[in-house]
C-alpha cells in the first residue's frame, strides 16, 4: 500500500491490515498506547541508510571525501554511536555536544567544534579531550586558544571560517554566508586575510584548512558553485605564504522535504556540484586537492523522525477555519513559528479514509502563533485520534523548550519492529530539579 506523503516518512513506511500508519514494522498506534504522546519516534535503517549514502555518493565522485553529521540537527547518546557506528566524523557546536558524544564512545580526534563565540572553558576542555580539529570563528578565539594550547604545551588542529558573502536564497534566520552574519573572518571586508596570516603564524595552531556555511536548508546547487569558486580563488596567493590547505568544507545545509510541492534536489545533485567544482578549480589553479568536509545534519536524520500527538479540543468557525489541538506543538517544534516552516500530516490510525475536512492542527501552548500545519486536508477527526507529522527528525527536539513547563517528549528508536526509548519523557519533578526555595 501507499499513501500521498509516503515520501515524506522514513523508508519502508506503509500502511498495515489494520488501516494504520506503520514505521520500521511498528504499528504507530500501538506505539502512541505504549509510550504516550506527544512523541518522537526514528527509524534507525533510514538514519543508517542516508549516512551510507552521503559517504558512497560523495566518495565516488571525490575519494577524499569526510562526512561530519551536523549534531545540532539531534543529538543524543544513541545518535552518537549510530554516527560512530557508520564510520561518520562529528561537527558539534557547544561544550555540551562535544560531552553528549565522549559520553557515548565517539573518538573525539573525529569531531569538528564549531562556535561563533565559544568560552575559554570550552576550548579548553576541548584540548583536553583531544577534540581534532577546532573551527575558528573570531579573532578573540584565535588569541585565546593559540594561548590556552601554549599554556597546555600542545599544538591544536584547527580551521578558519570564513564568509564568502554568497546568498543561499533560504530564511534570513538560517543565512549565514552573507556579509551581515554574526559568523566567520568577513572576505570582502579583508578581515579573513588577516585570520589567514595569524594563524599561519600561530606557533600552537596548526591550520589544516578552510571552512564556509552558506545557510540551511539550501534547494539550489549554484550558491554551492559559487562559494567554491571565489573562497579557492581567494585563497591560492595564501598557499605560497604558507596555507596548506589539507581540509576544505562548504559547509552543509543540504535539504530535505518537508512538503510534496518542494521536493529537494538529490544528494547527487549535491554531490556532483561541489565535487567538481572543487577538482575543476584546484586543477586550474594548480592546487593540490584537499580533502573535502561536507557537514549533513537535516538531511541524515530529518526524515527519519516522525512526531506523533494526540487529538484534543477541536473548535470550528463557520466560514472561517476549524482548529484540531494537539498535545504538542511550539514547545516541541518550534519552527513553524520561528521560521513559517511547513509540514504534511496524516491522521496514523485512519490511513486508509479519504481526506475530507480542511483543519488547522494547532498547538497547546499559549500562543496564538502556535500553529504546527495550517490548512491540511485530512480526514474527519476525533478527540483521540493520531496525527503523525513527517520529516520532524531535525531541529524539533534540539530547539525544544519547557515552556508553559510543559515536559519534553520520549524519544522512541525503532528497527525491525522493536520499539526501544533513547530519551525518557520528562515529568514534572525534572521541571524542578535544579529550583531552590
């Protein structure tokens, strides 16, 4: 059987004899009875499947090639050894991600440390835990991890970010390689120059290469194009004052689908544009090839995640519009609100009745902005019904919130038909753990 969204959901997704949604062979209202909602469920086959194919597809084009899983994208123990398991290196934002993953056996010579304003007691420890390469994102964090590396007498690997001032065309809030971005050593204003050349002489640093991020999510291939073109041309003349460039990243930001009318470009597509700007330019400009650095994170673990509620009140407004409230929303997925973004929804436990109602699934949280999908066709729904919301594996629990002090939800990994928790449901005591009366 099949179904409009299919190919939204994770893969092998169907419908069973039940007339229910059905994940990695688990029936999805069994799920919503056994663990409750609102809930987050993965299918780990596809997070397996996707890390499999940005390493073979990349790779085969460009054999040098490193996939570094974007952990801001969702982040947990169980992820971390999913990303160790597939042979992926780690880009980690915060002191906290770079613990999530040692805590979970991650060899921390494979991570990435990213940061635009990362604290002394972050680059320290970083040093410490023998975290392989640090990405720097300001002179201030320059000076102070050339220092802390001195005082600890070891040399650390690092790269510089720069911003090459390349729209990506997606949400101003998700650009981040234009001029007017809190992030990366600015070309156009020289101050990436002045980087290069300070690092180069750092005597506890040793510069391994290049790194830019054009934003996320990205549906077009030229911004990619362009940023490898001009950031290489940039940085040839720097070669003979010293840069080896042994790394080179353009970042990630690669897209996935969160409705039928957008569909992403293919991880090929991708994959053939930048592999082949990287080998077409270096020739030209007689560089030798460095390895390539591509940092998926949304596009690993986006559609592997589904987020599953429960029907509540449900109020129409004649002529207007008819309101069906969830059981989650804002607190868990805040991105509808924060960036307009939109979703599909299915109702889990009636896959096989046709849509026939128009509804607005609406959040619990007081907001009146705490709408997760507008204006979806579904059908004729009930206090208790299923809603399942595709592609909610990226960003939605790493951006949750306990507002209104709501607990966050469970998170369930599915395989072959077995559910098993990766993170608990929070309840109330935890709202309280850390207050003092």
């Amino acid at each position: 059987m099949s179904f409009e969204t299919k190919s939204l959901f994770p893969l092998g997704t169907n419908i069973n004899t039940n007339g229910h949604l059905s994940i990695a062979g688990c029936d999805v209202s069994e799920l919503v009875e056994h663990f409750g909602t609102p809930l987050y469920v993965y299918d780990e086959d596809t997070i397996r499947h996707m890390a499999r194919e940005f390493l073979q597809t990349f790779r085969e084009r460009y054999p040098k090639t490193q996939v570094a899983y974007a952990s801001k994208a969702f982040l947990n123990l169980a992820m971390a050894q999913i990303a160790s398991d597939e042979g992926l290196c780690l880009d980690v934002v915060s002191g906290g991600e770079v613990a999530v993953a040692a805590k979970a056996g991650f060899q921390t010579k494979n991570m990435y440390f990213h940061g635009n304003n990362k604290s002394a007691q972050e680059l320290s420890e970083a040093i410490d835990l023998g975290v392989g390469t640090i990405v720097v994102d300001g002179f201030n964090e320059l000076d102070n991890l050339n220092n802390i590396a001195s005082q600890k007498g070891k040399t650390q690997g690092v790269m510089l970010r720069l911003s090459p001032s390349v729209d990506a065309h997606t949400h101003g809030y998700t650009t981040t390689g234009i001029l007017d971005v809190k992030f990366g050593f600015s070309i156009e204003t020289g101050d990436s120059t002045v980087a290069i050349r300070q690092a180069i002489s750092a005597k506890n640093l040793d510069l391994k290469g290049i790194h830019f991020h054009l934003g996320s999510p990205i549906f077009e291939l030229e911004p990619y194009s362009e940023a490898i073109d001009s950031v290489l041309e940039y940085l040839a003349p720097f070669v003979k004052e010293g840069l080896d460039l042994r790394e080179f990243s353009p970042g990630g930001g690669f897209a996935i689908g969160y409705v039928r009318s957008e569909p992403p470009p293919l991880i090929s597509d991708y994959a053939e544009i930048i592999t082949s700007m990287i080998k077409n330019k270096c020739n030209d400009l007689n560089l030798n090839q460095p390895t390539l650095v591509i940092e998926p994170g949304r596009s690993i673990v986006g559609r592997a995640g589904v987020a599953l509620y429960s029907v509540g009140v449900i109020k129409e407004i004649p002529t207007v519009r008819t309101y069906v409230s969830l059981d989650g929303g804002m607190g868990d997925n805040i991105r509808p609100a924060l960036y307009g973004s939109k979703y599909e929804a299915t109702v889990a436990n009636k896959m096989n009745i046709p849509n026939s109602t128009k509804v607005t699934l609406a959040g619990k949280y007081c907001e009146s902005g705490d709408l997760l999908v507008k204006d979806v066709s579904l059908p004729k729904l009930e206090s208790g019904d299923i809603i399942a919301i595709p592609s909610s594996g990226a960003y939605c629990l790493s951006m949750s919130s306990n507002y209104n002090m709501n607990p966050r939800p469970a998170v369930v990994m599915l395989k072959n038909g077995i559910p098993r928790v990766v993170r608990k449901r929070e309840t109330y005591e935890d709202l309280m753990q850390w207050d003092l009366s």
